[in-house]
C-alpha cells in the first residue's frame, strides 16, 4: 500500500454539478434555474416568511390576547394533599425537596399553598408563597408558614 494508491470508500464522495458548461451537458443556456423572475437572478436571496406575493400565513392568521413575559407561574398544592402527605410519610418540616422527592412538584417549580380541605397536624411548611386562608388555617392547626 501505498499514497497513490488511496481512494475515498465507496459512494462517499458525489461529482459536483457543474452548470453553465454548454447544451450537451444538460445544464446549459438557464443553468437549471428556469426562466426569469426573481430565483433565477443572481444575488437572489428570499426573505423568511415570503410565500411569493401570497398574504404570508402570520399576517393571514388572527391575533388576540396577550402574553405577560414578566408573568410567574405557580405550582398550586392544596392543604388537603398536604395532610395525606404528612399521614402517609409522618414528616414534620415540608420544603420544596420534599414535595419534589414525592411526586408532588417538578424540580425547578414554584410552590404556591392553597386552602382547598383541612390540616390537622402542626407542620412547618417551607414554601414560595401561601393564600391568606391557607396560612391561617396552617397557623391555627398549630403550625409555621415560612415563604422561603
């Protein structure tokens, strides 16, 4: 073996397409562009959206609403899961680990207590936030309500 005698592995390599080269190599006189208009130019380049002179579909299609970008979401946890939470697991201090080592919440959610059931038991509670009603009723069952 030796250098002159290497070659690329088979059907790795295509020949290029070589236009403009006269009419006997079929890619002559339009050089495969077609006839006029603006593709066949040179320095032709299409805008992005451009649906050749058709209303483009994002001016076509209807907008409404309107979207908040500084908007947070919450993950909303009901008192009532809370209390089947502490009787299945016995804990004493709920903290967003806890809630995500349960299935209850994603890892990068923020947590929101509402006051939909009742607790029974006096827990700490160790969250982003809690409705009015929720930490009251977290407060008179004995427990803390801390917005961590």
């Amino acid at each position: 073996m030796n250098l002159s005698s290497l070659k690329p592995a088979q059907g790795s390599t295509k020949v290029r397409k070589r236009v403009g080269r006269g009419a006997g190599s079929g890619l002559g006189g339009t050089s495969a562009r077609g006839h006029k208009g603006a593709q066949s130019r040179s320095g032709y380049s299409r805008k992005s959206g451009f649906e050749g002179g058709q209303m483009p579909i994002q001016r076509r299609v209807p907008k409404f609403g309107f979207k908040n970008i500084n908007r947070v979401e919450y993950k909303a946890i009901n008192l009532d899961t809370i209390q089947a939470l502490i009787e299945e697991t016995g804990v004493t201090v709920i903290t967003h680990d806890v809630l995500y080592q349960n299935g209850l919440v994603s890892k990068n959610d923020l947590v929101k207590i509402l006051s939909r059931g009742e607790i029974k038991t006096a827990v700490e509670i160790q969250v982003k936030g809690f409705s009015a009603s929720a930490k009251a009723a977290i407060e008179a069952a004995g427990g803390k309500a801390v917005v961590a």
